[in-house]
C-alpha cells in the first residue's frame, strides 16, 4: 500500500514534514526518472518502491525504468560489480562490447526524456550517451562499496560517470580525487515498510514455526543476499566458534536478485557447507523462491544478535533494520556499515573471525549491554536514517542541481 508523506510525521513530527513540503514546492511538476537493474531484489529495488510514491504525492511526476538484458551482459555487470568492490577481475572485448550494445538498445526503447534522470549503479551508465538534448539534469547513484576499486574497470566506467551532472555515493570512503561534482545521500528504510512495522508476538512466533526454527536457545541471524561479499560461509566459522562456548542456532537468511546469475551457485555452496549441522538453517528453503518482508521482520525480531559480516558494503541496509528492531548486532567495520554502527555506541564492530565471534559472546553473556545498543540504534536510525532524511536530501539536490 502507498503511503503519503504526512504519514511519518508520528516518526519525525509535523516539522520535519513540512520542511519537506517547501522543499517539494518549487519542484511541483518537475518529471523525475529512474533506472536501474532490477525491480526486485536488494536494497536499491526496496527503496524505490517506498520512495517514488513519496515523490508522486509531493507532486512530482515520476516514473521507473528497468533493464533487461542477456545473460552475458548480467553476467559482464556481475563481474564489474565485483572488480569495482575490490576483486582482480576484467572484462574481455566480447563483454565490453555485450555491455554497451545492451545499454544502447534499452536506452533506445525508453523515453528518457524528465527533467531530472536518477542513473542507478554500473548496469546502466552508459544512458548518459544517450541523454536527449532537451534541457534536464543527469544524476549517477552509485549505491556500491568503491572503497577498493580495480583501477582499470573504474577507468573504464569513469568515462561514463564523468558526463554525469553530479555522482552520489553512500560514504565519503568511495570518494577519491575523480573529477567530478559529488554529493553524499545515506540510503534509507521505510518504518511503514511491511519488513519495519511492529509485529505482535504471535506473528514472530508464526514464523519461526513455519520454517521449523526452535525457539529453545539464542538465534544468531544474518539477513543478506547470497552473495561472496556478504560472507555467509565466514558467519558459519563465527557460529562455530561461539557454539564451543554457547549453545545457539544460527539462520541465514535472504535470496537472491534477477540480475545476479552467480547466487544459485553460491546459495548452492553455503548449504553444503551448513548440511552438516541440523542448528543452521538457510532459508528460504529450498524449492521456495523468496522470503516475504513480513517473514524477514519477524525473523529479526526474533533473533538473539544480528549479524553483517560483509567484506564490502554499499551501506547495509539490513543493518538499518535491525538497528530499528532494538536488536544488538555485531558488524565488520567496511562501507557504509561504521555509519550505523558506532563501536561501543549502537553495536559492535569486527574486523576478523575470531573478534566477531568474541564479540557475540559478550553480548550473550551481558544482556544489559544488548538492551542498551539496541536502544541507542533505534535512536540513531530515526535521527538519521528514515526515508523521510532520504527525500529531503534528493529534493535538495534537485533544487541545488536544477537551478544550477
């Protein structure tokens, strides 16, 4: 169900929202476009479909336009994907070649013509090739970890990037001296979503049922996609290791996206690795294709600590949510995830195996500091990280870039 901007004022106060609706005043009729890969799955998906109706009841005129390509040009961005977070990869001339013709062909079929065009990741940044004459302002969002990036794939994507009116990026860590006009907008979650809303017990409890997950000793749980660089089979060491010490469950949970054609395989590889012992549980199970928000709230609801051991992040966005649940997580100190997870503060930080693992016994052992994290995450979530933040920061930038 869509909601309307006045709704979050209970989260926010009247304010906040009518800070919002000036912002949105001088932008009325303004027509807004966006384009990414994928209509589900991820965190990029997720907050379009909370954001836009946003947009359309603050009387902007906005539309969404999704990608479709070969299996040689997911499989060209997957492996970009990859190199621009940090791995040794290239593209041979086939998969250059795959990647701009499937780039022109959907830029060709899509009227691309709004004053204002939001490019979303690598898959489509090609576009701005193809950015009509008319008058409008091109913004590239780039919602990955480009702490690390192979040098020559970031070469090869910057000459897009560059014709952009401005870049935005997650964190300041993904910026370095590129020559280009940059803003930093955090992603945000809906608290209105149905995977943030409050659940009663019975519903937590209906769901652990339902995928037979006993309740009869604390669940460690990481929400992610399956993906090398969310690290399910390092959050399988960590369980290991605090079982020696502390009887527990853990469940991974997530899926996959459509434009990813590597996570079959590897969703494929954490279960063997987890087939051994009956106390992880991978879900969705399979022959299911995907758990509902409402399932993944009630499983972190329920969960003991929450866990986010990824290797490379964007931002994080399950760690948002479980912040917003009052859950205590222990978290690695990459992307986005240190802006959420103030050490001490709002939950633990790691940077090994062995520390995660330390770390999640500390917290099972000191329940008062559980409480306490989780109380200052919830709090450093609605200051910061609400959807309400993220439209003001895009209406913002549409003023400052439009007037420009």
């Amino acid at each position: 169900m869509n909601t309307r901007i006045n709704d979050y004022a209970r989260f926010v106060g009247d304010e906040c929202i009518a800070r919002i609706r000036g912002l949105a005043k001088d932008l009325q009729g303004t027509t807004l476009l966006h384009v990414n890969s994928t209509s589900t799955g991820g965190g990029v998906a997720e907050m379009l479909h909370r954001l836009l109706p946003l947009f359309s009841d603050l009387g902007l005129k906005t539309r969404w336009e999704v990608l479709s390509g070969t299996p040689l040009f997911f499989q060209t961005t997957k492996t970009m994907h990859n190199a621009l977070q940090g791995k040794d990869l290239q593209l041979t001339a086939e998969m250059k070649r795959e990647y701009e013709v499937v780039n022109r062909r959907n830029a060709e079929r899509m009227d691309l013509t709004a004053d204002v065009v939001m490019i979303h990741d690598p898959q489509p940044a090609p576009f701005i090739v193809y950015r009509p004459k008319k008058k409008s302002s091109w913004f590239w969002r780039c919602h990955i970890d480009l702490s690390h990036p192979n040098f020559d794939l970031w070469q090869f994507l910057l000459k897009y990037v560059k014709l952009y009116d401005i870049s935005i990026f997650s964190s300041h860590k993904f910026v370095s001296d590129f020559g280009l006009l940059v803003a930093i907008v955090a992603p945000s979650i809906d608290p209105l979503a149905e995977k943030n809303i409050d659940l009663t017990r019975e519903q937590i409890e209906a769901v652990y049922t339902r995928y037979e997950i006993p309740r009869d000793k604390p669940i460690l749980l990481q929400v992610s996609r399956f993906d090398i660089f969310k690290d399910p089979l390092g959050v399988i060491e960590v369980y290991n290791r605090v079982k020696e010490q502390c009887d527990c469950r853990l469940v991974l949970a997530g899926g996959g996206a459509t434009d990813d054609p590597e996570g079959e395989a590897f969703i494929a590889q954490v279960r063997e690795q987890a087939s051994c012992d009956p106390q992880i549980h991978i879900l969705p199970p399979q022959g299911q294709t995907q758990l509902t928000d409402v399932e993944i709230n009630a499983l972190q609801r329920g969960a003991e600590i929450i866990i986010q051991k990824s290797l490379r992040e964007g931002f994080a966005l399950t760690v948002t949510e479980a912040l917003w649940k009052k859950k205590p997580i222990v978290a690695t100190a990459v992307g986005g995830i240190p802006r959420q997870v103030i050490d001490g503060k709002t939950g633990l930080l790691s940077d090994s195996i062995a520390g995660t693992a330390s770390k999640i016994l500390r917290l099972l052992h000191d329940r008062k500091l559980a409480a306490d994290l989780g109380i200052a995450g919830y709090n450093h979530v609605r200051d910061n990280f609400l959807i309400t933040r993220h439209l003001e920061d895009y209406l913002r930038l549409m003023t400052l870039i439009t007037r420009r």
